[in-house]
C-alpha cells in the first residue's frame, strides 16, 4: 500500500522513454520511433499514452510579445492497460511531419513531447528535440536568394491566421541586400507554403526603398511594402538553379519599376 501511494506522487513510478529512428527531418518526412515504457515499484494503471509534435511562435498583444506553442500534430498510441511492476512495453509509431512544420534555424525549437496518463499520479512525460532540414524546393529558393545577393539576417515565426493554412502562425524569412538590390531594397522577405513534395507556394515582401518626400510618406503609412506569390514545383529540381532565380528576379524587377 506504501509503495503504491508513493508512486501516486511520482516515487518509484512508471517511466517513459521515446526514441525516434532519426532527429533530422524534412516536412512531410515520416516521423519514426518507439516509446518505452518501464513499470515502477507498483501496478498501475494507463488511461492514455499521447505524442504531440510541438513548436513555438511569437505574437503581438498591443505592447507586449508573447511567446505562444503550437501543437502540430497529437497523436494517440494506446488505450487503456495495466502496467505490473518492472515491466517494460514498447509501443512503435510513425506518422508525417506536417509540411507546416517550420524549420529549425535561428534556434526555432521544434520537439516531440510524450506523456503517459495515470490516474492520481503524478504523469511522466519526455521531450526529444528534432532538426528540422528544408525541404528540396524550399533549398532551391534559398540558394537562389543568395546567389543574388540576399543575405539571411533573421528566421522568426510570427501570428499570422490567414497565411498559416492549419496552424496559426507563418515562419519568416527575413534577407538584407548585399549585391544589386542594395540601395533598391530595404529587406526582402519570404514565407515558404509547402502545399505537397512537389509544390511549394513562395510569398515575398518586397520592402521597396524610400525615395525622397514622397518615399519618406510612404514609409511612414507603411504603404512601401509589396507583395507577391510565385509557385515553384517539383521540375525545377531537374533544372539549373538559374532558372529560378529568373522567376524571383522577374518577380522584384516587376515591383520596382
């Protein structure tokens, strides 16, 4: 009975350990592992075993910033059973990453949390990090970016309901000119949409520069911003980076002029 109650406040209970087959991922990458789950010095009973993939994104309250999580994916392993004392249950998994999943730059967490559901116990719960790598298409935008001289200054995730499709926020990607644009451009931002592995929808903010008075207005109303959306599909990864910085440079040319 002694042994039972301190395990009902976390002393000699159950354990669990999730171990995933790999922490570097793309989205809409499988997400394969096994949680190990290890009995305590008494019986006892699991209403539920859950996994969430988790992240973190920021978002404006008049003036202050909060720092909000968001939970990707939650996903269900098992129904209720009896855990005896020692021993050890393994329960496999596998499930996609969501192609919403940000990418792990600029120290972006993105994590799997899994927790065991114990009545009157204090439940236990492990956090495993993973990497999350681009995907093939989004590589090709990045690298096209640089070769034309945008250079990456900052990666954030920001509240945005209306471009986030099933998740309440959108990653940005923020460049600062360093070659032809400089002078033209204050800063060019992208927001990546993986609509499938063969489809990725591409917004830019195109922050055109100032230009004297009229330009200094404009700045002020924030009326300087411009906006556009390209698609980039699965050919171009036969074709010569090139060809897609073609279609960003044609994109920008057409908002400066």
């Amino acid at each position: 009975m002694f042994k039972k109650f301190l395990s009902r406040v976390g002393i000699g209970a159950a354990t669990v350990d999730t171990r995933l087959s790999t922490e570097s991922l793309i989205p809409g990458e499988m997400l394969n592992g096994d949680v190990h789950i290890t009995g305590g010095d008494s019986s006892q009973d699991i209403d539920d075993i859950y996994l969430y993939v988790e992240t973190e994104y920021k978002r404006e309250y008049e003036e202050t910033t909060a720092t909000e999580t968001c939970k990707l994916v939650k996903y269900h392993l098992s129904e209720r059973f009896k855990l005896q004392p020692k021993e050890t249950k393994v329960i496999p998994f596998s499930f996609p990453l969501p192609y919403e999943t940000p990418l792990t730059l600029g120290h972006q967490p993105v994590y799997v949390r899994t927790g065991l559901d114990i009545s009157l116990a204090i439940d236990p719960k492990d956090t495993d990090y993973i990497e999350v790598r681009p995907h093939p298409l989004m590589e090709l935008v990045l690298e096209a970016s640089k070769n034309m001289g945008f250079q990456l200054h900052k990666v954030d995730c920001e509240y945005n309901p209306y471009l986030g499709g099933n998740v309440p926020f959108v990653q940005e990607f923020e460049f600062r000119p360093m070659g032809r644009y400089q002078g033209y451009l204050d800063e060019l931002e992208i927001v990546f949409s993986l609509q499938s592995d063969t489809l990725l929808n591409v917004f830019l903010e195109i922050d055109k520069r100032a230009r004297g008075f009229g330009g200094f207005l404009q700045e002020a109303f924030d009326m300087d911003e411009r906006y556009a959306q390209v698609q980039i599909s699965s050919d171009y990864l036969t074709s010569p980076v090139t060809d897609v910085e073609a279609i960003l440079e044609g994109t920008i040319q057409s908002y400066l002029s």
